[in-house]
C-alpha cells in the first residue's frame, strides 16, 4: 500500500485546530492521523504554531486594529508621491530623445528571444505589436486539490469525472463533471474543473461562463483560480482590458496566485498603455 | 478523487492492525515494555486530540492523563474485546472522557483508581520536540507580516471566524483566508525545514560517535 503524502493532514489540519472542521470529518481525521505518522507530524507542527502563536505578543492595544493597519505615515506617502513623479518624469524624457514623434508599440520593448514572434510581424514591426494578448494566455489545466475525505460522501460522478481529468482525457471528464448535481458538496469544484477542460477543448465562451459562475459564487477553494483562468480565457480572446480587470480581482484575493497574476498583469499592461493602472504594489506592512 | 493515488492517500500503512493486536495482548499479560511502548505510541497522539478538542492546554493535560490511565486499567484487565481495534479503543476512551467533562459542570478528578505501577505518563523526549517545533515556529511567526501573524492570532488563538477579521481589518473574508492558508503554510515549511535540519545533524552526529 502507498504510504500517505499528508495531504489529508493539509486540508484538514487547519480547520481541525481551529474547531471548524464537521464532527463526522474531524472523526475521519483522529482515525487518520492516530495511524499516519506523515499527517501526525503535519498536525503537530500546526499545533506548535498555535502554541507560538498564542505566546507571541499580540498586536493589540487600544487603538482599533483597522485603524492602525490602514494608515502609513504621511511621510511615505510623500516619498512615494515624489518618486512617482520623479520616475514619471524620466521616462517621458528618455522616450522623448529615443524614440522621437514615431512611437514603437510599446509591446516591442520585449527581447525578441523571450517572447514568440510571427514572422510576418516581425518583418512589419510598425504594423501592430510584436506579441499578441493571445499569446499570454496560460490554457494549461490547473492541477486537481482533491477536496474530500475518505468516507466522506463523494458523488460518482465527481469522481469518476476527475479520473478523467487525472488522464487529461478532458471530454470525458466534461460529459462526467456536467452531471454532477448542483446540490452536491462537489458540485463547485465539478463546475471549475469541467470549465478548465473546456477551456483546453478551446470552448472558451462556455469555459469562461463556468468560470465566472465559480468566481461570483464567493468564497471557495476555486474562487482564486476562476478569476485567474478567466483572465486567461480574455487573454485567449485577445482581450487584454478584460484580462486586466480578472488579473486585478485575482490580485485583491492576495492568495497563491497573486505573484503569477501581477507578474502577468504586467505584461499585459503592456498593451493597454497608459489608459488602464498597473495593478498596485504589494502593500507595505505596517511597522508593529 | 482525483486519481487513485488521492484515494490512497487517506489509507494506512499495512501492519497495523497486526501492531495493534499485538501490542494489546502483550499489555493485557502484564508486559512492562509493551506498556511503554504504548505510553510511547498514543500519549502524544491523544494530547494532540484533546488539545484541539478542549483548546486548552492544562485541561488537555488532565484529559490526558486520565484517558491514559483508564485506558492502561482496561487493557490490563483484559476488557479489549478486539485487539486489533486498539486505537478505536483508545479513541473511544478519551472522546468518553471529553464528553463526560462536557457534560458535568466540574470535573470528578478522583473517579479513577490510580494503580501504583504506572508507566511514566510525562514522556520527557516528547516534550523537548515540542518545545523544538514550538520554538522553529516562534521564529518563522516572527518573519511573518503584521497583517499575516495578526490574522493567524485572531484565528487560532482569539476564534475569530474569517468575517469578523475582515471586518476588524478592513479585508475581504476571501482575502483573510487566502493570507491564513499561505501563512499557514510558511510557517509549516519553515518548521518542517528545520526539524529536517536538527535530525540531520542528530544522524551525523550519532554516526561521529
């Protein structure tokens, strides 16, 4: 039998210790981890966090913590004003005596060898950017969490539709994952997988449909990664103005995909200009 | 599940059922070691347990006890039915005594009868790898960001729910949890790491000598 990789203890260690995981799911897990030394040593670890964390000094005092997180002091604001200005400013200088009145696309600032050209564009340079949204895009399918535990009620269809999507046998899991009952527990996550397959089937007005229902649904494990993919999917149509406003809400979730997506919105940036903000620097942390 | 190897994930090593038969019938003869040895395996499994049950450490600790205690007696008077259900057994015993602590308005501490030649209950090593894990811990929550260690605080040791957070730190719900889980896991990796580390140098140390 194949030893345990711990991921039981990952899902479910958190909301174990923090006395929100269902009784018949925290009965699974004792049976569990009594038995696996790999999900013992997870939950220990997450035990001695909590120990930490209690004997760490707490951030409290009397001033509301909204208060005291929301505000920097007015000096950094006014540092950061300044550079701004100063940064504004040497660029539309140096923009000025290099490129002259003819302005290159500002896509073309990309070495050529780090983004695939069409040679046709390429003998063209001023006919349109050198890359297109499109060619961003990230299509790729998302890896699969498996959400339940052992003994927990798992709808067969669900399972069945993710041994397909295991195989990358994306029409398979599709015509499986659709039948999965909206009442059920997976339902959310048949619904985001089955979009990531029709995403890859190049379906993308019905993949970016699903993804979207995911994502305005609220809080999920799949919420972060709808947004995402929906950008991927604008990105895909060559809708960059799109792509950026999916990037910004994937940003403003601050999850695992926050640095992949504001390194994306970058460069998709790129082809918006100057109409469109840059997503906002990561937010400096306030000094306890 | 994803594929059979998830669905493998949540089964359990082969043997144990057969550990476990055996490691009770050798306790039910009056085996010493045997006793040890299962002093060894479950006290800090059942600690684990009762401290995310109670959320309290010094009742954890008297749970704990107990629990250990009552359940040495049973197998010693040979009330195991099923030796190969000794965890079942075990865990049945404390979440017993959790809910009967629960139930009751005070705790009946001397409702047990203590026998004089119990096994060394207070596990010595144990401790000091907890105190390891506690300690890489401290360090990792200390490079935290304010805003991380403070929501790990209000989850973990005040019991915020992720809406009360948001509201109190002018986040979204969504936003909390995502910073929870990605400082979660720092700090795990960090004492993962590190307890990496220690039992290397352990094992050089030992093949030094």
């Amino acid at each position: 039998m194949k030893r345990c990789t711990g991921t039981p203890a990952e899902l479910c260690g958190l909301p174990y210790i923090e006395g929100t995981l269902p009784e018949h799911q925290v009965e699974l897990f004792e049976t569990h981890f009594f038995e696996c030394p790999v999900c013992f040593a997870y939950l220990q670890d997450l035990q001695a966090m909590q120990a930490a964390l209690s004997r760490f000094p707490a951030e409290k005092s009397d001033i509301p913590v909204r208060k005291r997180l929301s505000i920097l002091p007015a000096r950094t604001w006014a540092l950061g004003a300044a550079a701004a200005i100063l940064l504004f400013a040497a660029v539309f200088s140096f923009r000025a005596l290099n490129l002259g009145p003819k302005r290159a696309p500002i896509a073309q600032s990309t070495p050529p060898s780090t983004s695939p050209v069409n040679p046709q564009e390429q003998a063209n340079p001023a006919s349109s950017a050198s890359i297109r949204p499109s060619q961003l895009a990230d299509l790729a399918l998302p890896p699969f969490v498996a959400p339940n535990l052992r003994g927990a009620q798992e709808d067969a269809q669900f399972e069945s539709g993710m041994k397909d999507y295991a195989r990358s046998d994306c029409r398979d899991a599709v015509a499986a994952l659709s039948k999965v009952p909206a009442q059920s527990e997976d339902s959310r996550a048949a619904r985001f997988y089955c979009a990531a397959c029709q995403m890859r089937l190049g379906n993308l007005t019905e993949a970016a449909a699903q993804m979207h229902t995911v994502a305005a649904g609220g809080d999920s494990p799949q919420q972060e990664s709808a947004l995402y993919y929906e950008a991927q999917i604008a990105l895909a149509n060559d809708d960059p103005a799109a792509a950026h406003q999916y990037l910004m809400q994937t940003i403003a979730l601050q999850g695992d995909l926050e640095q992949k997506a504001r390194d994306e919105d970058r460069k998709v940036h790129e082809f918006l200009g100057e109409q469109t903000p840059e997503a906002p620097e990561k937010p400096e942390t306030v000094a306890r | 599940m994803g594929d059979d190897s998830n669905g493998e994930d949540w089964m359990l090593p082969d043997g144990t059922d057969g550990d476990q038969a055996r490691m009770a019938a050798a306790v039910s003869q009056g085996d010493r070691d045997a006793e040890r040895a299962f002093v060894e395996r479950y006290l800090p499994r059942l600690r684990a347990l009762l401290l995310a049950r109670t959320r309290n450490a010094d009742l954890a600790s008297d749970l704990l006890q107990d629990v250990m205690i009552e359940a040495i007696c049973a197998l010693r008077r040979g009330q195991l039915r099923e030796p190969s259900k000794l965890t079942a057994f075990v865990m049945g015993i404390a979440r017993n005594l959790l809910n009967s602590h629960f139930r009751a308005a005070t705790r009946q501490p001397d409702s047990l009868d203590l026998p004089d030649d119990l096994p060394d209950l207070s596990s010595a090593a144990s401790k000091l790898e907890d105190e390891e894990r506690e300690s890489a811990a401290m360090h990792a929550i200390a490079n935290l960001e304010t805003i991380d260690r403070t929501i790990l605080q209000m989850t973990l040791v005040d019991g915020l729910k992720p809406g009360v957070i948001a509201q109190k730190l002018m986040l979204k719900p969504e936003v909390v949890r995502q910073r929870k889980l990605r400082a979660t896991r720092k700090i795990i990796d960090f004492v993962r790491g590190r307890s990496q580390t220690s039992a290397a140098i352990h094992l050089v140390t030992r093949q030094k000598e």
